[in-house]
C-alpha cells in the first residue's frame, strides 16, 4: 500500500493545501475524505478492514473509506476506491458532509471532514471482489442487527463507523 499519497487539508480559514496522508493522521490535521454505502433494501454492505492496514486492521467498517489525492474531485475518489476496494462501480448519490475526529490507535488520529455517498443495488446481481491487502471480509447487514453487534463489541467495529451509526443510526442520510 502507498502511504505517502498526498491529500488535501483544510486550513483554519477554509482553504485546502496538500499534505501527506500519514502526516495528517500523525498530526490529526483535518482533512478532506469520502465514505460509501452500499445497501440492498435496508441490508448495508460492510467490509473487515485488511489485518494490515495502518490502522484499525481487522475492524468492520462501512463499504469504504477513502482519502481524495490532492486535486481528485470526492466523486472520483468514491468511485476509484470502491473499484480498488471491492472490485466494482456503482452509480453513487451524493449526501450531506460531515465533520467528525478520533482517535485510531497507533498514535493516530482522524479529523475528517466526511463527504458521504450511497448506491442501491441488488446484491444477488453484484459481483464483489476484495482485494486482499485492502478487505478481509465482506456481509450484508441490517441497521438493526449492525446496532446489536456494535452495541456486544465495538472494538470489532471502527470509531469512525461507530460515529455514523451513532449520527444516522437507521442509516437515512440527507
């Protein structure tokens, strides 16, 4: 994985300027990033992050997460990492922007500021091919049942994740 990607920060007065995506983590800057849905009905698409990766390996997480390269637009990005991710493409809706920051372990720390995005599909029909070093798992799951799991154990979940159930616990965005 290339963790010396340079994303887009946010100054105190609005502006963005590139910076390092592990800098920002180390430093807890804030910085642009995406978030994707995807649902069959209400059964939401989640993903066990790659044991791996630089933080938070081996927690469920959202379908996907990402970061935009400096001067990616947050569509491009959406739509980049779900293919990278999970090995397909959807048409994506484009919702709210949310701001949140914690702590990922590590000595590193998210302070993002969220664009959100979401497809329906029809999970019969879709293909889904994790790329290993990204995903280690994937299941459809119910807003109900995702509450009750994060509620027994929530270090299996990312805080990130936690943060969204919490904000839009029947996850309905907009």
């Amino acid at each position: 994985m290339n963790r010396h990607i340079i994303i887009p920060a946010i100054a105190g007065d609005g502006t963005l300027y590139p910076v390092e995506k592990m800098e920002a983590h180390v430093k807890g800057l804030l910085h642009l990033a995406v978030s994707v849905f995807v649902f069959d009905g209400d059964r939401l698409l989640i993903q066990r992050r790659a044991a791996a990766k630089y933080h938070c390996g081996g927690q469920w997480a959202n379908t996907c997460c990402s970061h935009p390269h400096w001067e990616e637009s947050l569509e491009a990005c959406a739509e980049r990492r779900l293919d990278e991710e999970l090995g397909f493409t959807l048409p994506l809706m484009r919702h709210q922007t949310v701001e949140y920051a914690a702590s990922v372990g590590e000595g590193l720390s998210e302070h993002e500021r969220v664009t959100l995005f979401s497809a329906q599909v029809d999970s019969k029909s879709l293909e889904i091919v994790p790329d290993p070093d990204e995903v280690d798992a994937v299941r459809w799951i119910t807003p109900e049942d995702l509450h009750q799991e994060v509620s027994a154990a929530p270090q299996d979940f990312t805080p990130w994740f936690q943060i969204y159930l919490q904000r839009f616990p029947g996850l309905k965005f907009d």
